[in-house]
C-alpha cells in the first residue's frame, strides 16, 4: 500500500510537470504581439495613480492560483437568475480587489487580439509587472494558460491568518510548493493591508507577540473606525517589495498572526532571518516563487477556453 500511494504521487508530480512544461516564454508573440506590452501599460497607469494595486493583485493571484489552481476561476461573477455563486463570493474572498484592473487590460486585448490572451495570463502577467513597479523582482514568465471551465465557492479552502504555520505549511505543499515558497510568498505582506477583523482578536486579547505600543494604536484604529478600516501588513515601506517586512515580525510588529508566527516557529524562523539580513536574497526568492505559483494546476492545449469576458464563461450552462 505504501508503495502504490508513492507511485501515485509521483504520477501527480510529473504530470503536474509535464502540463507547466507546456507554458513557454513568448507564446503570444506571433498570436499577440504587443499582448504584454499592452498588460504592462495598463498596469504601469493604474500604479501611478494608486500604488496599492500590487498588494491587491498578489492576493488576487494567490487566491486564484490555490483554488483549482492558476485558470481565473476567481474573476468569475455569480449569476443570481440562475442562483448561481462563484468563487469570488466566497467567505476568504469578500477582500479580494483589483479586478477591475483586469477587466480593462482584457477589454483592451479583446480590442486589438480577439479571443487569444487568456484571462488566467492576465492575472499572472499584470501581478509580475505590477511587482516590479514596486521595486520588486523583474522575473519573466511562461504563459500559454487557459481558462478554467469552473467556479464553485464550495471548492474555496484557503487557509485563514490565524492558522498555525505547520497548517499552512500542509496547504502550500498540496500546491505543490516548499516550506521556502511559503515563508517567500507571505512576504508579498510588504505591500498588503488588513482589516480589523483580520487582527482586531490579537489586540483586544493583548496577544503577548505583539509590541504593546504598535497593539494600542491598533486597538484605537479598529476601535473608533468602520468595519472596513484597513492597516499595512508592512508599516514601513508599505508600497515596496523588499525584506522590510522580516525585520518587522522579527520585532513583534506582525499584523496578522499567520505573519507573527512566521518569525518564530521553528519551521519558518531560520528562513525570517535570512530574508531579514539579506534582502537580494528574499527578492531572488520571491522571483523564483511566484513563477512556481504561476504554474500551478495551469489548464493548457485545448483544454479549457479563452474567455472573451473575463467575469463570464464563454457558454455558460
């Protein structure tokens, strides 16, 4: 029994392997020339005019790619005349923004390339060049995904901030990723915000992790604010991609508890401190990291579609 389960999860691997194999570097280059030129544009304007658009499009990604992985079941909007929801709908996904973004680099696609770029490489192309307006990482990517042909709130079981790190670590490994990617992906908070309800148990309770002077402002914030009040996960160089965000819960000043766990489970530490000490070492990791994420569970070849609207399936039944 023991060497068949192992047999299978070797097939779950290579095949997982073989499907990203199938992404390349340039695949829109004779079907859409200008496809990425045209992504980093729309991305660059929005940067501009609101710099927050990195964190917002990280999330996004993340939660797309961790459900049924990268084909943007995520973008899909629930149709209340025929009693249907989506993944967008659900709980983990209420926060989720940007994809208005997303919409417009489609429309603009749609415009000049009908029915070519997938929706799915959208999300992965804008979040990459939107990092590196941030002062993150420049990393290329493969593209050639599809789009998926599924969008179910039932199938959304991300992992909360409240988790332990071994429970996380669990979920990124069904990923396919390592113990690395998840201590590097979570650094993507150097640009994040939270609402109070993500943290306001932590500084009502008087968490013992937390600086006491940086849990006071916070319990005044959510306190004498809205519900939707938000705060940066990186309190420093709240719009940077860069290894602030280490040195930070390596001094109690997580925000949320997934990332004040981070610094001093025995799991993740060692990786905090590195990342905290060097920071071209965290931003040749995330690089690395996030191409991984990309490629998850991708549909390729004539799987899948092209959706023309990205908030839409093609031929929804």
């Amino acid at each position: 029994m023991k060497i068949l389960s192992f047999l299978l999860v070797l097939l779950c691997l290579f095949s997982q392997d073989f499907v990203s194999a199938q992404l390349r570097i340039g695949f829109y280059k004779s079907s859409c020339p200008n496809a990425e030129l045209i992504v980093k544009s729309i991305v660059q304007k929005r940067f501009k005019n609101n710099p927050s658009i990195t964190g917002a499009l990280l999330r996004l990604h993340f939660h797309d790619c961790g459900v049924r992985g990268c084909d943007a079941s995520i973008l899909i909007d629930s149709d209340p005349s025929k009693n249907r929801t989506s993944e967008k709908d659900s709980g983990p996904n209420f926060t989720v923004r940007g994809y208005e973004i997303i919409d417009e680099i489609k429309e603009k696609l749609e415009s000049i390339c009908p029915l070519v770029v997938s929706c799915a490489d959208i999300v992965s192309l804008a979040t990459r060049d939107s990092v590196a307006f941030a002062g993150g990482p420049k990393y290329t990517i493969p593209t050639g995904r599809r789009d998926g042909l599924v969008s179910d709130p039932l199938e959304v079981n991300l992992p909360g901030p409240a988790q332990p790190v071994s429970e996380i670590l669990r979920f990124f490994i069904t990923l396919g990723l390592n113990k690395n990617d998840m201590v590097t992906l979570l650094g993507a908070h150097t640009v994040g915000v939270a609402h109070c309800f993500f943290f306001q148990s932590r500084v009502s309770n008087e968490d013992p992790t937390m600086d006491p002077e940086l849990a006071t402002r916070l319990l005044k914030l959510c306190n004498t604010s809205s519900p939707t009040t938000t705060t940066f996960l990186d309190q420093n160089t709240s719009f940077t991609v860069d290894n602030q965000f280490y040195n930070q819960i390596l001094n109690k000043k997580g925000i949320l508890a997934i990332d004040q766990k981070l610094a001093f489970d025995k799991l993740s530490a060692p990786i905090v401190s590195r990342f905290a000490t060097n920071g071209n070492l965290f931003k040749r990791s995330f690089a690395k990291s996030m191409i991984k994420m990309g490629n998850i569970n991708v549909i390729v070849g004539d799987n899948g579609e092209i959706r023309k609207n990205c908030r839409v399936f093609n031929n929804p039944n």
